[in-house]
C-alpha cells in the first residue's frame, strides 16, 4: 500500500511537471523567447546529475575532447558545449551535497595534493579580489574552482570502483583519437604543413600547443593499455590502435614541447622503474638543474648559434626547439616570461590578478625583444609558462602553491608505485605518473589548466594517484572492500 502510494504521488509530481513545462514552451513560442525551449534539456540534465552522477560524469569525460568552444558575438561571451554547462551543474550539486552531508571524504579532503590544491584555490581568490581586473579574475577563480571539484574531488569518488579506472582512460582516449583522425584528414588536405598543423585541430582544440599537450598526456596510459595489462585480445588492439593514432597525431602536430616533454617522461620512468629513492630522485633533478645554471652561458651561446627554425621538415624542427636567436615562436615565448617578470618585480605579493596578464602585459614588453608575432592587443594567449604566469598574476605565493602541487604529485606517485602489489594497478599508476609528468614539463613552455580538455585528465589523474594511495595500498585495502570511507 505504501509503495503504491509513492508510486501515486511520483506519476502525479510527473503530470504537473510536464504539463508546467509544456505551458512554459507554449508561452515561449508566442512570445519568441526561444532560448527557453532549451528548458526541457536543462531539467533532464538536473535530474541525470541528482540520480546518476557517476554516469554523467564518465560521460563528461566522453564528451570532453569533442567539445567544441562557441562564441556569441551579439552577447560577446563564449561557452564550451556541452562540457560548460555540465562542469558548472556538477559544481552546483558538489557544493549543495557537502553543506547538506557536512563533508567530503576527509581521506582524499586531507591528503598533501588536496590540501595544495585548496590553498591554490584560495590564494586565487584573495588575489582575485585584489585584482587590476576582479571581474576577468573572479571569472578564472570560478572555472578552477570548477575544474578542481569536479574532476579532482568527484572524479576521486569514481576512481573507489576499480572498474572505473580503465573506463575513464577509454572514455577519454577514444574520442581523442575521434578528434586526431579528424585533424590529420584536414592536416593532409593542406599538405601535412607546419603553418597548418597550428590550426587543424579546430574546433574540437583552440591550437596545436594544448593538443599536442593532450596527446603527450595520453600516450603512455595507452601504450600499457595495448601492452602490459592482462586485457583481452580485442582490448589490446583496439588500445594498440590508439597509441598508434596518439603518437602520428603528436607528430604531426609540430608540438616541440610534447616531444620534449615525451622524452622527460621516458627519463623519468627509467629512474622509478629502477628504484631511485625520493632524496636520490630530487637530488638528481636538483643536480641537473645546477649544471644547467652553472653552464648557462655556454648553453646560451650554444642556443644563440643555432640557426634551425620552425619548419616542415621534422628534423629541422626538432633542431629549432634550442634555437633562441632567430626562432620567433621560440623568441616570443621569452619575451612573454620576461614581461611576467617584470609584471612581478612590481606587484610581488599578489600579482596584477588571476587571468589578467594576457590584458595587462603589453607595457612590460621591450621594443627589442618583440619579435614578428607580438602583439599589444592581448589575443593570444597568455605568460606560457604554468609557473611564471602565477609568478605575475598571484605573486610568489602563486608560484609556490604550483610548484608544492607538482612536488606532492611526484612523491604520491612514488609512493603509490613502490607500494602497490597489484601489477595491473602498479603499472596504471606508473603512466599515470609519466602522463602527469608530460603535462608538468610541458608547463615550463605554456599553461593549460584553464581549458577542460587538458585540466579533466591532469586533475583526473593527480586524483587517482590520491585514491591508489589512500585505498588501494596494501594497508588500506580493506577501507576499500567495505565502502567506508
């Protein structure tokens, strides 16, 4: 009888429901408002992110390398469809969960990445309200506060269910390769250029800097998906079939950086795989920058003799990523990290404001440091540089809430490698960390945190690291079999 009862009641909340909607788009048609006709989607996609959050978020993760960036010039605001929306409802139903629950899980709430993260969010918001622009800063503290909670603390959750693991790497790696044999189908309709390579990728990436990041990102989970997982025959070369599209796209895309950040990643595997301890690990890197600052001059002249530019050619292009004389892609890009120096010199505490150095950066350019590709108008592209670019918008407080994120990532990423007995997950964790490494050596060169299709796998992967060491090591393994959290 009571089930019957509910029953009732739910089929008449449903009738009223659709007859108000069905009202509603009535009056919109006659008043031709027709922007409210959406109003039917948006309730459906409400009621997906209440009853069945973890199915929308893996689908966010499906849909987020085919989203595509619209501009309305009328309004003058832009949106990325259909990520946005659903980033921004997530967030929403985040934020309602935790005041109505009075939490989150304190295991993922209080390890060192989450405790980095929130500091970052919050000296985003103090220098976002001291900002040149508070507007254009508040506008980035919401997105990274979108990004951070949706796919770092959700997509945390997720990662509990070890089946969800391999389904976010496919949900993300094939639609990626959806979008890379589109590009390569226009990239070879104009010759497989260099001048083309930097605009083929669109609408699905903005450019080839932040795809060729992506790709970088991508290709080691799926080399051990095709060849060191215990997958079925079908898996393997379907997975095979990817990396294989991954590494021609990342090719073709001229990305020097990708390449350079690729070949990090391999350095850096080699010294895990061979069990380098934490302090060796640091030691070697502090060693390496050392001799990089100790032989700087002579680099410099080496750099400053080299007269290889960006070309067609692979090789040639591959020798113009030292060339520091006469390369302006290479030039542009110190003359972007000189004017945010000098933008910090001036405001070291708080910076001009999160956001702000791609409109506020033109007086802090030399004359004789501009090159070809200048601009005064501040449409393209920020600081380039993950690390400096905080340095002028946040301070030095900016730079050092990056830079501690980086450092917890790489000591969670040994700890969870050396302590995992599960080979599977072991090798999960290991690309995991090689991906995160492209992405964080690809940062000295640009920063993409800001757009989803780099900041979904960067923040998804830092969380499953989180997850790998706060329940799937060996002496938290029960936590995870019982669902307590």
């Amino acid at each position: 009888m009571k089930n019957a009862w509910l029953d009732k009641i739910n089929r008449t909340h449903v009738t009223l429901v659709g007859l108000a909607v069905a009202l509603l788009n009535v009056v919109f048609i006659v008043t031709e408002m027709y922007w409210g006709l959406l109003l039917p989607f948006i309730l459906a996609v409400v009621a997906l992110i209440v009853l069945s959050l973890d199915k929308v978020l893996l689908f966010l993760v499906f849909a987020t390398p085919l989203s595509i960036f619209y501009f309305n010039p009328d309004l003058g605001v832009g949106i990325t469809l259909p990520t946005e929306p659903l980033f921004v409802g997530i967030m929403i139903l985040f934020f309602a969960k935790i005041l109505y629950r009075g939490g989150f899980d304190r295991k993922v709430f209080l390890h060192p990445i989450s405790l980095a993260l929130v500091f970052n969010l919050l000296w985003v918001l103090v220098t976002s309200i001291t900002s040149e622009l508070p507007l254009v800063s508040i506008k980035f503290f919401i997105a990274r506060l979108w990004f951070v909670s949706v796919c770092f603390y959700l997509m945390s959750q997720l990662f509990k269910k070890p089946k969800n693991i391999k389904l976010f790497f496919w949900l993300y790696a094939i639609p990626l390769s959806m979008a890379v044999i589109y590009t390569l189908v226009v990239h070879a309709q104009n010759g497989f250029t260099r001048e083309a390579s930097v605009w083929v990728m669109f609408p699905f990436f903005k450019e080839h800097t932040v795809y060729g990041a992506v790709l970088a990102l991508f290709i080691p989970i799926t080399f051990v998906l095709a060849f060191m997982l215990n997958n079925s025959l079908n898996s393997r070369l379907l997975a095979s079939l990817l990396l294989t599209i991954l590494v021609v796209g990342v090719i073709m895309s001229f990305t020097r950086a990708a390449w350079v950040s690729l070949v990090a990643a391999i350095g850096v595997a080699v010294l895990v795989v061979l069990k380098i301890n934490r302090f060796t690990f640091f030691l070697i890197v502090a060693a390496f920058a050392g001799l990089l600052w100790f032989y700087q001059d002579a680099i410099l002249d080496r750099f400053e003799s080299n007269q290889a530019t960006s070309s067609d050619n692979l090789t040639e292009h591959v020798s113009s990523i030292s060339n520091i004389s006469t390369d302006a892609s290479n030039l542009e890009r110190i003359n972007r990290w000189k004017s945010a120096l000098r933008m910090f010199q001036e405001r070291p505490l708080v910076g001009f404001g999160p956001g702000t150095y791609m409109f506020l950066y033109a007086p802090y350019q030399k004359p004789y440091e501009k090159t070809i590709i200048s601009t005064n108008a501040g449409d393209l592209g920020n600081a380039h540089s993950e690390y400096i670019g905080p340095l002028a918008e946040s301070g030095v407080m900016g730079m050092l809430s990056v830079l501690a994120l980086v450092y917890f990532t790489v000591t969670t990423s040994l700890r969870v490698y050396y302590g995992l007995e599960d080979k599977e997950h072991k090798r999960i964790a290991l690309a995991v960390f090689m991906g995160l490494v492209t992405y964080w050596t690809h940062g000295l060169l640009n920063n993409f945190l800001d757009m989803d299709k780099a900041a979904l796998p960067v923040y998804g992967f830092t969380a499953l690291l989180v997850i790998y060491e706060r329940y799937y090591l060996p002496s938290k393994q029960q936590g995870l079999k019982s669902g307590k959290e």
